[in-house]
C-alpha cells in the first residue's frame, strides 16, 4: 500500500481503446514510473474472492 500523492493533477490519459475503467480511482506519478490507483471494491466481488480461495485450497 502506498499513500495516495497529494500533488497537482495532470491530464486524462488515453488507453487507445475503449476499456471499462469503472474500478481505476485514478493514476499517480510515483518517481519515474506510473501507478494505477484501483478501487478494490470493484476489482473483484466477495463472490469472486470466494471462488479464487475455492481453487487455491486443496
């Protein structure tokens, strides 16, 4: 986990393609690298969650 950066924004940014990006919080600049913010709520249901745990166990 990191904590969010509290700098100026910068422009949108474009994939190039059309992409569902309803779970992206947003993009930070962290050193010289960019970082996808995601909303981990979104990314997965407890459904899903369950089923990953489901396959991994054994």
């Amino acid at each position: 986990m990191v904590a969010r950066p509290t700098g100026p924004a910068r422009g949108i940014l474009t994939f190039g393609v059309k992409l569902n990006t309803d779970y992206i919080l947003g993009m930070a600049e962290i050193g010289k690298s960019i970082k996808i913010l995601l909303d981990i709520d979104l990314v997965l249901c407890a459904d899903e969650i369950t089923q990953l745990e489901q396959r991994t166990v054994k």
